[in-house]
C-alpha cells in the first residue's frame, strides 16, 4: 500500500514556507550522507537501524519540504514492517516465542511507523483510518481489553509492557490529533475514554515497575558494573515512561486555551526527566569499557541494550516542549555530548538543522499574548495552514506552537502527537 504525504492544494508547499537557508541545507546533506554511508558499510545492518534510517529521512525530507521523498522512504519502511511480520526478517536459529532486544527495539519502531502511515493521510481524508493489523500490537480499536501485567518479573518484560503501552498511545494520539488542533469540544467519547485509559495504564506501569525495582534492589548505594548497567536501562525506561505520560495529559486536554495550563505538563516533569536522562547518559560506562564486559555486547556483536533508540526521542522531545531554558539546555547539551546517543548518525547535525530552521531570520517572533489572531498570516500560520489544509485558525489553534520555535513548531506539529516517530 502507498501512502503520500500531501500539502493542501493551493496553499503553497512546505518550503515555500520555510526554506531552510544554505547552512541547514548543508547540515542536512551531511546528516544524510552519514545515514547512507552507515548502511553501506555495514554487511547486514540491523532491521531496527534501517527502518531508524527511514524515519529519519522522512523528518528531514519533510522539514525540507519534499514531501515525494518523505513518501519513498515511508513506502521502503512499510515494506520492511510488512516482512518483518511476515518472518522473513526473523534468524532461522531463533526461537519464535523469545523475544531479543532487536525485535523489541523493532516492534517499537514498528507501531510508530504503522502510526506514521496513518498520520500521513489523516488529514487529508474525512475518514480518519484505523490502524490495521501487521501481526502486532496497536490496535487502537483494542484499547478496551487491552491489559498490562501488575507486576514485572525482569526488566526485560517490563520493556516489553511499555513498548506496547507506547505503541499503543501513539496510535491513539494520532486518531485524535485533528480534534487537538482545532480544539473542538466535539470529541467523540470514545476517543476521550481511550485517552484515559492509557493515562491509568501508564499509572498502573509506573507502579509495577517501582514495585520491580525495590525487589531488584535497582538504586544500591554501592553499585557495581552489572548495577549501574542495569541502573541506566532503568533510568531510560522511566524517560520513555514519562514522555509519553506528558504526551497523554497534553492530549487529553480538550481545549487548553491558556498556556500555563497547556505548558504544564511537561514543565512540572522537566527536572525528573533530566534526571533520569542523565542517569542513563552517565559516561562512567562507555560501550569501549572492558570493565563493562556483557553490559553492552550480548556476546554476538550485537547490541545488549539500545540506548540510541530509547532515550534520543524523548530527550528531543522534552528539550523543544518544555519552556524552562535551563532543562532545555541541559537536554539538548545531553543531546550533543553523548556519543552513544549520536549511534552511527550523528545527532549533532540533526540538532544543527533543527536550530538552523528554528533561528532563521524569516522565522516570525514566538508566540505571545501580544500576537493574538491579528498575526494569524504569520510564517507560521501560512505553514500549518498547509500541512493541515484547514482554512481558518482560531486562538488555540496556534497555541499549539508557542512552545517552539514558530517555523520548527509549524512543520513538527504534523506528527508531535506521535512523538517516538519523531527519531529526528
């Protein structure tokens, strides 16, 4: 199945919105070289990494402005989601009823990518799709009977549960999206009750793993090699947790038309996600540390544990949604000093080209009290208008931006509500 991302007709193209100025489009060439060079250099890279390689290049491909670009790599990672459900991408040697860290960093990135698909048609179709079925988990239909164990064995089974509490909030998040953005109060109850059980389900989560934690003995005052590595899965567990917690109670407000009440959320939580992100990046342990042994190599060359894949989103995430500058910094230093962070792309050119757009001098002021509907013709009014193709805006409709950066807000508010999409 093909899947196109589309601009409203007659309201110009993205870039015409937003054209990155030389820098960014230097920046970005060099990020996607580093991304091509990776796959051809590596015999088989890992399924996860390719389909990582693919989400990346559609983000970028749609900051740039080419949507027909971000529609092929969509289509090659579609394929590579489809045969992973099929098993053509399983080891012959390996059981189908255990689960490595590589299939469920993959199943992770799977649900976002299913997501993505849906996201990319959801505006422009009356019909909002539903998702449909690849052999995984994500059914936004299934939320009803969904269940999530109370208590954890291992920290692998809670990944597991959490991966599926996130993919199956995405998908919910995505389905009501265009609700959030022109904040009508007329949300079907169905989407409202889901929005809510997912916030009872990260709860519930939280509370299974504090409980697994206190029976590991997690946070030991004298740790060793084997705990602070488990100390650091942990730490991006709880990041993931908490992202996606502040991604639902923003989503469940109907019409936050204020912005401390909008702001809220990920504000309150900031300096608990720093902690956790610095916790988990702490360069005590570094993938070439001999003392470190099994913590980073499973034995086969592969990987243990994905740190790149768990923490990078949602350190993005809250370093452009939180208004507090000081844990903004620290989440994008974080972002820019860590190298396992960077993985075989680097993140400090995808940083580059976030600022790059964000800070170019075409770029309108952020949004103020003072900018009420009188600057609705702004840049980035002009570029949500496009990606949403609605033909008026109210007030809270462009509240949504005054988190970031207008020209950055105006291009990622198409899919922030599915932020794990968002590996940019």
């Amino acid at each position: 199945m093909h899947w196109e991302f589309v601009s409203s007709p007659g309201s110009g193209s993205l870039s015409d919105m937003a054209e990155p100025s030389l820098e960014s489009t230097k920046a970005y060439n060099k990020a996607i070289s580093s991304l091509r060079q990776y796959i051809a250099d590596s015999d088989a890279p890992a399924e996860a990494d390719v389909l990582l390689v693919c989400l990346i290049l559609i983000c970028c491909e749609l900051l740039r402005g080419t949507p027909d670009q971000a529609t092929k790599h969509l289509d090659m990672g579609a394929a590579i989601v489809k045969s992973w459900s099929a098993g053509l991408y399983r080891s012959s040697s390996q059981s189908c009823d255990i689960k490595s860290p590589e299939q469920d960093d993959f199943d992770m990135l799977s649900r976002a990518f299913i997501a993505m698909e849906v996201h990319a048609v959801a505006f422009n179709d009356e019909r909002l799709p539903i998702l449909t079925g690849l052999g995984l988990p994500g059914d936004t239909n299934a939320i009803e009977s969904a269940h999530l164990p109370t208590q954890f064995s291992t920290i692998q089974d809670a990944q597991y549960s959490l991966n599926q509490l996130l993919g199956t909030a995405f998908a919910a998040m995505v389905e009501t999206a265009p609700y959030k953005i022109s904040y009508t109060t007329n949300v079907p109850q169905a989407h409202i009750r889901r929005r809510e059980l997912l916030r009872v389900m990260c709860d519930r989560w939280l509370s299974a793993m504090l409980e697994l934690e206190s029976e590991l003995g997690v946070w030991s005052a004298n740790p060793n090699v084997e705990d602070r590595r488990r100390q650091k899965t942990v730490a991006v567990l709880r990041a993931q947790h908490l992202s996606i917690q502040c991604l639902l109670d923003e989503n469940i407000q109907i019409n936050p038309c204020d912005e401390e009440h909008c702001a809220s959320s990920f504000d309150d939580n900031a300096g608990h996600f720093i902690r956790w992100a610095s916790i988990a990046t702490d360069s005590d342990i570094t993938p070439n540390d001999p003392a470190a042994g099994h913590a980073w190599d499973s034995g086969d060359g592969k990987r243990a544990f994905s740190i790149d894949l768990g923490l990078g989103p949602p350190l993005i995430l809250f370093a452009f949604k939180t208004t507090n500058t000081g844990y903004q910094q620290q989440a994008i230093s974080l972002l820019r000093s860590d190298k396992r962070l960077q993985g075989w792309y680097d993140l400090k050119h995808m940083t580059a080209i976030m600022h790059e757009l964000s800070t170019h001098p075409d770029a309108p002021e952020p949004w103020s009290e003072n900018h009420y509907p009188g600057r609705l013709e702004s840049t980035a009014a002009a570029a949500a208008k496009a990606v949403y193709g609605h033909d008026s805006f109210t007030m809270g409709s462009l509240q949504t931006m005054r988190l970031l950066r207008p020209v950055w807000r105006s291009l990622d508010c198409a899919y922030i509500d599915c932020e794990e999409i968002g590996v940019l």
